[in-house]
C-alpha cells in the first residue's frame, strides 16, 4: 500500500518538480491534437475550472493525447496485420485434423482490451476470448489475434459491434473453417448508481462464423476450452439495452435547455469526435455529445461548504453502529466506517478512477457520525475533478476540523487511465492514506485501522 505524508501534494510541488513532465522531447503535434485540445479547454472552461491552475495546465494536451492512442484503429487494417504471418502447418501425410489442418481448435483468452464507448465516451473494459479452426494446412501466429483485435477495440465502440468486427475481419484475413469470439465487457457506472468498485455494468457478447456456427460440439469445444482456463458463466446477450448507463435516459438539445455553455460544450464534443475520424451525424453518435457533456457536469466545480452543512450533522442524534477497534480510557474510541464507494473523474485525463474510502477517527457519544454522513462526505470530494492524493487529504482534513483528537484515512482507487491508454496496466490499483492528530503520533491506533481494513475488503 502506497503512503502519502502530509505536507507533500501534487498541488503543493516547487516549480522545479512541476517542469519534469515537460522536460522531455516534445512530441510533434498533430492538426487534429490542436483540434482536440481547444475543445478541451471549451470543456473545462465550462465545468467552471481554470485551465492555467497547476494539474490543468497540460490536461489538454493528455486527453488529446490519449483520444489519439485510443481510436488508433481508425488508421490500421486487419489485412496488414494478418499478412505475412500465415504459416504452413500440414501435419503427417494423410493424417490431417478435420478441417484439413495439423490440428483442431485453436484458442487464445483472456485478452485484455480497452476502448470507448461510442455513446457516452468513456472508456470501457474488454476480455476477449477468440477462436478459430485452422483450413487450408495453415496457421496464423498467436499474437496476430491479438493485434486484429485490438484494431477493432481502438475505435468507438459497443461490444456488439466489436465482438461482430473482429470475427469478420478474423474470418476474411485467415479464411478458417471457423471463428468465434467472446467478449466480457465492463461499463463503469454513474457516480449516482455507484454502490461498489465492483458494481460495474457486465454484458457478454459473441460472434461465430463458419463451424463454429453450424456446429454445436464445435461451439461446446470451445466453451469447454475456456473452462480450462478458468472462464466460467459464459452467457452471451442479444441486446444492449442495459450496457451503457447513458443509455437509459433519452439525451438531446431540447432537454439541455439553451445554456450557451452547454451548447458550446456540445459544439467542442462534436470537434473531437471529427478529429478522431469518426461522422458526428454517424446514428449512434448523434446522441453522443450531448451524453458526454452530462458526464462532465457532474463533476462541475462548486465551493468547499463548512463540513456541517455537508453533512447535516446533528450532535445531539442517536450514534449510530460502528465498529470499535479500542478505547483510550479518557471516553473517546476509535471507531472507523469501511468500504465507502466513490467514482471521480481524473483532472489529468478526464477519464474516470473508482474505488473505496476507509475512515477511522477518534470519537465519543457528543461527536458521532453515521455512514450516511460520511459517504456525503466522499461524495462531495469525488464529484469534482480530482486526483486520489489530494481527494485522500481533502477527506481526512474536513472530518479532523470537526473531531480534532484525529482521524485517519486511506482511499483504494482503480485508475481507468492506467489502463486505457499506451501503459495498458490491467488489474492496476493504488491506495493513499492520510493520518492526522493521534493517528499520526500512535504508530498503534495507526496499525489497528490499517488491520481492520481487510477484513471488510478482501
């Protein structure tokens, strides 16, 4: 678990530390990354950020950056990828498998991709499972599948579509006697449906061309096969209806009433779709600005208010249940509330990072709060653009104003932006605490909370 101490923030840096990230070679800027960039800052401007504050400062140039990483599959073809990789593979003389090759079923899983949803534009998670029966006495190299894949996962997208794409182009760039492919896909939710970091809107998808189609034991080998590898509850959808959560509300001009900024925003939204090679009047994408512009306004700027009026605190109320690690003798306990979910959008690469929030303080029956209070608290601090270390601090500083014998906190966050663009990091995590007054000076009471929270997580 890594540690932030206090004092030492990413908006606190000397002017030497804030110059490192430009300190390397500059890269050459593409026309359509000027493009992306201006309306970036169109975005921010309207969200009510300053686009010149530290951590700002170059947040348009990275999410221009990773949109361009992102939908790079518009400029690659699976025919190139494929060609020049296919092998002769005939086997012993008359003794071929039964599709006309040295062997049967060939299978690669579990492939981790990423890519964006075409209608609200956030990235989402991909596990990829392909196929194919190899003809003709050839076989393609592995990493082939792979790659054709990750063409196709590069583009906006819905696992629908991906999952039919990459079958076809499969399908004509090999030309096997079968080809399959399975998608599990994850959508991360709405700050507002948010229960858990696992919580996240799971579809299956499946795509089958040739034998694996027309044959049932084919299509059941298959299945067996992943079962090998510890994929298990394959359940293949046949509609999207519940996969995209922008998708549940019916978003226009009409119901964004005439909020020049909103329409400016829209305006810069359609930009970047166009920069990134797709048709913005495309009928799926019609919809898409509008949706992605409501994304952003939940994490529209607002001032801090005094930690009373955010959580509605009412010293006289019944304490509520909790758990307690151990007493001081001097009518104070330690007592801390686990597992608060929270989903905020990073200041960086305005892509979303998700996860838990674990409190302990030192508290009494004149100063109790509830779960309730406290995942108000998390809220607050999550639904603005952020980063983990200052939101960790942020938290534990607003809770130690009101009880001030101490308070530590610690914040379990997945970072989508680890994972969607070039770093690729899948199953990255990363933790922050933040310890203030007793918790800082009693290594003890410090290592009771940081014990108590596997219990809840693990």
């Amino acid at each position: 678990m890594g540690a932030l101490e206090q004092g030492h923030y990413m908006d606190e840096l000397d002017e030497n530390d804030v110059e490192l990230e430009s300190d390397s070679e500059p890269e050459p800027e593409l026309e359509s990354d000027k493009e992306v960039k201006e309306a970036v800052r169109v975005l921010l401007e309207g969200i009510g950020e300053d686009c010149e504050r530290e951590g700002l400062k170059r947040t348009p140039h990275r999410v221009a950056k990773a949109f361009r990483e992102g939908t790079r599959g518009y400029n690659q073809k699976a025919r190139d990828i494929v060609k020049g990789a296919l092998f002769p593979e005939a086997g012993l003389v008359h003794i071929n498998g039964h599709t006309g090759a040295a062997c049967g079923m060939v299978l690669v899983n579990s492939l981790d991709l990423f890519s964006y949803c075409e209608s609200c534009l956030l990235p989402f998670a991909i596990r990829c499972h392909v196929s194919y029966l190899p003809s003709s006495n050839r076989v393609v190299g592995l990493s082939k599948l792979s790659r054709v894949s990750d063409v196709f996962a590069k583009r906006l997208q819905n696992p629908q579509k991906l999952a039919k794409e990459i079958c076809a182009a499969l399908d004509a760039s090999i030309k096997p006697a079968g080809v399959a492919v399975v998608l599990q896909c994850s959508h991360v939710p709405f700050p507002e449906t948010f229960v858990s970091s696992s919580d996240w809107n799971q579809v299956c998808f499946s795509a089958r061309l040739g034998a694996l189609e027309e044959d049932h034991a084919q299509w059941n080998d298959f299945l067996a096969l992943l079962k090998l590898k510890g994929v298990n509850g394959i359940e293949c959808s046949n509609t999207l209806q519940n996969w995209c959560p922008s998708l549940k509300n019916t978003v226009n001009g009409k119901n964004m009433g005439n909020n020049k900024s909103y329409s400016s925003m829209v305006s810069a939204v359609v930009s970047i779709l166009r920069a990134i090679g797709e048709d913005p009047s495309r009928k799926e994408l019609v919809s898409t600005p509008y949706r992605y512009v409501q994304w952003l306004m939940r994490f529209k700027t607002s001032k801090t208010p005094e930690f009373k009026s955010i959580l509605n605190l009412n010293t006289n109320a019944e304490e509520s249940k909790k758990e307690t690690i151990m007493t001081n003798g001097h009518g104070s306990k330690i007592c801390y509330e686990l597992s608060l979910p929270f989903c905020s959008q990073c200041e960086h690469h305005l892509i979303p990072f998700y996860g838990s929030v674990h409190i302990g303080w030192y508290g009494n029956a004149e100063r109790c709060i509830d779960r309730a209070q406290l995942l108000a608290l998390v809220q607050f601090y999550a639904c603005k653009l952020q980063v983990q270390e200052r939101m960790t601090r942020q938290i534990a500083e607003s809770i130690h104003a009101w009880c001030d014998k101490g308070v530590a906190v610690v914040v379990e966050a997945n970072h989508i932006c680890m994972i969607s663009r070039g770093i690729e990091k899948a199953r990255s995590s990363s933790a922050t605490i933040s310890v203030l007054g007793k918790f800082a000076t009693d290594p003890v009471a410090r290592a009771s909370f940081l014990q108590s929270i596997p219990k809840c997580t693990g």
